[in-house]
C-alpha cells in the first residue's frame, strides 16, 4: 500500500496549493502521451481524489491493485453528444452546463446518452461495439474525420499523424485511436466540420465503409 501523498511525491502535512501543484506535475509525468501509463494515470487521479475527499483525520492510502482491480471491472463511463444538435438548440462547445442541457431535452439516442467502453477499447471502437455508427475514414490517426471534443476526462491518444498540439489542447482528439484512461467521460462527437479541421478531414468515401462522412 502507498499513501496518496507518496503517489504525488508530497508530505503528509501538504496544503491545499501544494497537493494542487503536485497534481497537476505528477499527472502530466503518469499520462500515456507524455511516457507514462494508464495505470499509473489512474493512481494519481485516484490519490488526488482521496486526499481531496477525505476527513482531515484520516488515514488514507490507495492500492495500485485495488485501482487496476476497478477500472477492469468497471471500465470508463462516456456520456456522449452530438455536435450536430448544438445549433438547432443554441448550444456552444464551451458551455459550461452543456451536458446539463442535453440531458434535460428529449434527444434521440443517436444524438446523445451514455455508454460504457470496456478496458484497451478505442472511443470509436467503444461507440460501434454498443450499436453507434460514429464518423470516421482511415482509422490510423492520419484525419480529422473522427475526431470528438473532450469536455471532461482523458483519452490516450498513442498515434496522432495530423492535430497540432494547441487542438489536443483545446480537448479536440481523434476517437479512432484514442483510448479512454479515466473511469468517466463527456465528449461531443461529429465535430469534423469545426472551420479548425476542415483542411484536416478526408474527402467522402476515400475509405471502403467509413460511416457518416458525407
């Protein structure tokens, strides 16, 4: 067992700001794009959400194990909406109650809810597996076609051949190759045709059964 303080590299006796700066390091050092893993990504999440959660008197610590042990349980919980239905409602990408609001409308389940992606699914491989045709053309990282907007959460993106880093920034991905890695999600999908990708998408029917690329 290790303390989440030992996780975060901090003491036991950290304030508020130290456990915030020793976070936002440690999880950037623990994520899979920048050398680390989806293990050891989830065990600093879940360090940090203990420390955060638990009574000043209480001793706390987090098992590696236990971790590994729940997300392969549990996999991650994605709610999902999609970009085609903000302008018909008025919505922004960067609402802040975005999903509060599509929850509360009577959306088709096509155009939003909520799924769960099994442990080494891609999103899109996620989204097919539960019935969804989501868009796509090559699959390997090489378009803008698939890509999503990450609201809330985190994907491992292990090959991305085409979005500058100030886009991933921003939370736009790309779903073909992009792995789940926090137990839950908000993306909005269908978001090919933001003026930001347009020179980054394939044209229609380049690739044999790509879905919704008209």
């Amino acid at each position: 067992m290790e303390s989440p303080f030992e996780i975060l590299s901090i003491g036991p006796d950290a304030d508020e700001a130290e456990v915030e700066r020793a976070f936002r390091r440690r999880v950037k050092e623990a994520h899979p794009d920048q050398g680390g893993s989806a293990r050891e990504f989830r065990l600093v999440k879940a360090a940090y959400e203990e420390i955060k959660s638990a009574d000043g008197n209480e001793e706390i610590e987090v098992s590696r194990e236990s971790v590994e042990e729940q997300r392969e349980q549990e996999g991650s919980r994605i709610e999902y909406l999609n970009f085609e239905v903000l302008g018909d409602y008025g919505w922004e990408l960067d609402d802040d109650d975005l999903f509060e609001k599509a929850s509360a409308e009577n959306l088709d389940s096509t155009d939003y809810g909520r799924f769960l992606a099994e442990p080494g699914e891609s999103l899109l491989e996620a989204a097919e597996n539960r019935g969804f045709a989501w868009p796509y053309s090559c699959r390997g990282g090489a378009c803008a076609n698939c890509a999503v907007v990450v609201t809330e959460g985190e994907l491992s993106m292990p090959v991305d051949h085409i979005l500058p880093t100030e886009m991933v920034e921003r939370g736009i991905q790309l779903s073909c190759n992009g792995v789940p890695v926090t137990d839950q999600m908000k993306v909005v999908y269908n978001v090919k045709h933001l003026p930001v990708l347009e020179e980054l998408r394939l044209p229609p029917r380049s690739f044999e059964g790509a879905h919704l690329n008209d």
